[in-house]
C-alpha cells in the first residue's frame, strides 16, 4: 500500500518507531550515461558500507533487453517500468524499512534475482526516473539532477555502452535516436524538482585543447539551505571556482558555483580540504581519497560537487 506524498513527509518527520530509524534520503536523476553512478560511488565509498546504502532505480524496468525490442517506448518511459513498485519501496526505505528489490543486470540485459536491500544512515538512489512522481520526490532530502551537454554525455553513452554493455556503437547511435523524444518527455523535466542540478562541460568561453578535464556547474537552488561559501572561496581562490546568482532556464535567480577543471590540483585541493574542514565531524579523520574517481582517472570538480553532497547528507542528519 502507498502513502499519499503529503503523509510521508508529516511520517518521515516524526520520531522513528522502535527498531527502526529514518534515514537521509538523496536522489541523483538524469539521462543515461549523464554520470549518475560515478558520482553515487564515490559518496557511498567516502560514507562507508556500514553508513550508506545505494541503489539504483532502473533495477524496476519491467522488460528485459529482449522483450524491449517488441515494445513501442524505450527505458526512459515511465510505461517500461514499474513506477508504483519503486515508489512504494522509496517509501519503505524512508521509513527505515527493508525491501525486496529487483534486479536488473545491465551487463546481460536480463532480470534477476531480487536482492533484499536493509537502509543505513544514508540512501542514496540514482537512475532514470527517481524525480518521476510527486509521491516518489516525497521521500527524498535532497534531490540532485545531473545535467551534461549532448555531446558530452552521447560521448560517454558510447564509450561505456561499447565496452562494458555489449553493443556496436551503430547500435548505440540508433538507441540514442529512438530515446530523445521520450528523454524530452520524461527525463529532462525532473531537472525542475532538483535542489542541485549539476553540469560537468568544457568552459564555453575557453578554447582549452583536446584531453582538457571538464569543468563544473552546480546550480544551488534555495528550495534547501546551501553551506555558505565565503570561508571557501577567498579571494585567493578564484581562479579554481567562483560564486555567482544567474537567472536559470525557468527565469528564476539562483547561485551557480562554477569550478574550473583546468587549473592545477594543488589549487583545487586547497579547496578541497577546506570545505572538508567545514563538514567533517570528525576533524581527525583524512579527506576520502575515493572522492573525483572517474575511472582511471581522477575529477577535482567531481571531488568538489561529491563533497558539497556530502555536507548536505551531514547537515540532514544532523
């Protein structure tokens, strides 16, 4: 049975029954490839699997790869899964409650055996459709959308699809076709429910050479409180990031921190560590060094937007 989207927020907010507490809910919508998993990772590696429990939704696809090809819409349609059995798991995660939750493995393309998934201190879910419904939004603390340029995320779909999914990069560019209507439809308008909408892209303004890494946009809507910037970005630091209140796509103000994935990391680690300052409760502890792993590789602007969701999962708890 569902709860009306109103109830859950008055239940989440009172005390926890017996043998059970509420956890700091967080959800990370986009499109495929926008970078979701990669940065749930790394926050769920910094928290540490006795803390955080991470999930993803496109685990409630309710056809495998196999079955799609006969069916008129594609993933990102709300119709391809089964939007009231995550929503009712949503709610019993955010009540503490244990759930039994499919799996959908993407390396196959198969359904699997439902695993059963207990909530910690922190949930933090990503996929395709967390934002979808008003009811499913009610669950969430914070909500985060990640939103990278065309290019950019069609480039990683690519790389990622090829290698680790099992199509051609044909069969990719076809899928991409088919989708954009329905991420039009369904994807893109989560953006408007997200506290943090996220942009990983190369500085337009800059004619900075190929292998450059991709700086950051992150949005801080005022429908949550935001730590405050004015210890972090001295004057000192403003060539690796800067604050500034723009009016986005909805004509609305809002704060837009901007870090440049181009300056040395030194730079950004000094900013690194004074944001951890701020949000580490416990001082002793070292900053993750699991945090801006892409790969291989390593994102200082990564590290940067991870950490800010990190002090809004503190500061939830607290």
């Amino acid at each position: 049975m569902t709860i009306p989207d109103k109830d859950i927020r008055l239940r989440r907010s009172d005390a926890a029954p017996a043998g059970h507490h509420r956890p700091v809910m967080l959800a990370i919508a986009g499109d495929s490839a926008a970078g979701k998993t990669t940065l749930a990772r790394g926050l769920a590696e910094a928290l540490g699997p006795d803390r955080a429990t991470a999930i993803c939704v496109d685990d409630y696809h309710r056809y495998d790869r196999e079955e799609r090809r006969g069916v008129p819409f594609t993933v990102l349609h709300p119709d391809c899964n089964y939007i009231d059995v995550m929503e009712q798991h949503l709610q019993l995660l955010a009540m503490g409650r244990p759930i039994l939750k499919p799996v959908y493995d993407h390396s196959t393309g198969r359904l699997a055996r439902p695993v059963l998934v207990e909530p910690r201190d922190f949930v933090l879910v990503e996929g395709l459709l967390p934002l979808h419904t008003k009811l499913a939004r009610a669950c969430f603390d914070i909500t985060v959308y990640l939103d990278p340029p065309e290019d950019v995320r069609k480039g990683w779909k690519l790389r990622r699809d090829c290698a680790e999914r099992g199509y051609s990069e044909a069969e990719v560019l076809a899928e991409l076709a088919r989708r954009e209507p329905e991420s039009a439809a369904f994807i893109h308008p989560q953006r408007q429910w997200a506290d943090i909408s996220i942009r990983f892209a190369p500085v337009a303004s800059r004619a900075d050479p190929s292998g450059t890494p991709l700086s950051a946009e992150i949005l801080l809507r005022p429908t949550i409180q935001h730590p405050s910037w004015s210890h972090v970005l001295t004057d000192d630091d403003r060539r690796t990031a800067h604050l500034k209140l723009i009016r986005d796509s909805d004509g609305r103000p809002v704060d837009a921190l901007h870090i440049h994935g181009y300056v040395p990391r030194e730079d950004s680690r000094i900013i690194e560590k004074a944001i951890w300052a701020q949000l580490s409760l416990d001082h002793g502890k070292a900053l993750p060094d699991t945090l801006g792993i892409v790969g291989a590789g390593r994102s200082e602007p990564l590290a940067i937007a991870q950490l800010l969701l990190l002090w809004h999962l503190l500061e939830a708890q607290a």
